[in-house]
C-alpha cells in the first residue's frame, strides 16, 4: 500500500488498483474535529460523537477525495449477509438501508464505508466497470459475504471473478483476534479444510486469521489478483481505530470507492 497525505488527512492505497478505473482510499483517524475517545476524524454516528463532528470530517474526506458529499451511498452495517446493488446515491436525510456489501456501476456515486476492526474488502471490474466495498466482520467472513458481493456481481453486472481486482484493507489482525469456541466452531462450515490455515492455537485460545479466511474465499470464487494491506488496526491505535484494542470506546474510519471519469477519446 502506498501513504498519501492531503489537505491535512492521511490515507492509504492500493498499489495494485488502477487509478485511471478507481479511486478509492482508507482515512486514518488524524486530522478531523472529534474529541476524546474519538479523535479525531471519526465516522461512526452511532458511537456517541456529536452528529456536527461527523459531519464536519466526512466534509473533509469529499473534500480531500474531491467528491460531492452528495455523491455518497452509505448503509447501516449490520454483520449479515445482505448485498445492495444501487444506481443512485442515498440522499443525505434518508434513512440507510441494512445491509454489509454495497455495488455500483455508475461514476457519479462514492461508496462509503465504516470499520474500526472489521475487514473492508475493495473490489473492482476493469472489464465492466463495476466496483464495490464489503464489511466482513467474524461471521460475515465465516459466512463468505465476499463470495455474495461477487455473485451479485455477476448476475446483475456480468462480471467475471478471473477480471475482478481485489484489496483487503486495514483490520484487525490474528495477532490481536482472540475468538471463542464458538467462533471456531462456526467456521466448520464453511472452512472445514481450512481450519488449521485461518486459526492460530495459543494457549490462550484461538485467533482467527481474518485476511486469510477472506482471502482463500476471493480464490475460491475465483479472483486472481488479490493484494493484503496487513495493517493492523489493534497494533497501530495511533492510526487506526480499534473496537478490541480500545475496549469498545473509539470512532470509525472511513473506506471510500468510486469509479474514476472515462477519458474522452
């Protein structure tokens, strides 16, 4: 991944993506208004900020992004399985939608996105010019919600697993993701024979390897080309917010992702 600084924010991106198709990038948490526990350029609405903090630094991630806000199409993240195809931003006094995978193919919407732990995974369709964000928590990774963002990929967009780009953001990593047993035990449904692959035993439990479990579902529906950040959010609370690391009391940060403007021939 490669550090960008700009109008006073820090963010990373993608080496592997093509900057000609997408634009996209993870703010870290410097360089926005909230206080304590938050600082400082915290997303979540929901988290105990006040509402003129969060407004005021997504104001500054459009900004930066050179973006309308208007642009935006967010969701209520809810760790299930749902997937939302859109072709139309959410105005911004809408209610969100639930759902934990968001679509596109139309250039004037950003997709947005919040984390504090879990995985953001960025996908895009050179060939058709479709991109999307999927937020994989424990169980929306155990339950391959990635491999339901590309179905719906494919049925709605046509695309074709072998041409889609991937990246899995900063999270939380197996080094700080101690889980319970019935965490490994959700995990042999779908990851029967990898279970010795995404699971580390120590003799204070289990941790779950939350880029690999995503990363052997991309394989298995069949993307090729897969690039891990490997930043982990618990080891970098400097950076990053962390719902383990900091005990539940801290903000969200912000993935954003949108298909850049065609040339003109």
């Amino acid at each position: 991944m490669k550090k960008n600084i700009a109008n006073g924010l820090t963010y990373w991106q993608f080496e592997t993506f093509d900057p000609e198709i997408v634009s996209h990038g993870f703010f870290t948490r410097r360089g926005g208004v909230s206080p304590q526990p938050w600082a400082s350029l915290n997303q979540g609405g929901t988290v105990g900020d006040a509402r003129a903090n969060v407004v005021e630094n997504r104001r500054r991630i459009f900004e930066t992004i050179n973006r309308p806000v208007e642009s935006i199409f967010d969701v209520w993240q809810v760790h299930g399985n749902e997937v939302i195809c859109t072709d139309s931003p959410r105005p911004l006094e809408e209610e969100h939608q639930k759902a934990d995978a968001i679509v596109t193919n139309q250039a004037e919407i950003t997709l947005f996105m919040r984390f504090a732990d879990c995985v953001p995974i960025l996908l895009y369709d050179p060939a058709h010019r479709v991109v999307s964000i999927t937020h994989a928590g424990w169980k929306g990774t155990l339950d391959q919600i990635i491999a339901e963002t590309i179905r719906a990929m494919k049925a709605k967009y046509q695309s074709r697993p072998e041409e889609i780009v991937a990246g899995i953001g900063p999270s939380i990593g197996v080094c700080h993701y101690q889980v319970g047993q019935e965490v490994y035990l959700a995990a042999q449904t779908n990851f029967s024979k990898e279970l010795d692959t995404i699971f580390v035993q120590k003799d204070d439990g289990w941790f779950l390897d939350l880029w690999k479990a995503n990363t052997i579902t991309l394989e298995t529906a069949g993307v090729k080309k897969i690039e891990v950040a490997g930043l982990c959010t618990a080891c970098h609370t400097e950076d990053w917010y962390s719902h383990r690391a900091e005990k539940g009391k801290t903000g969200r940060f912000a993935a954003t992702l949108n298909l850049a403007a065609k040339r003109k021939e």
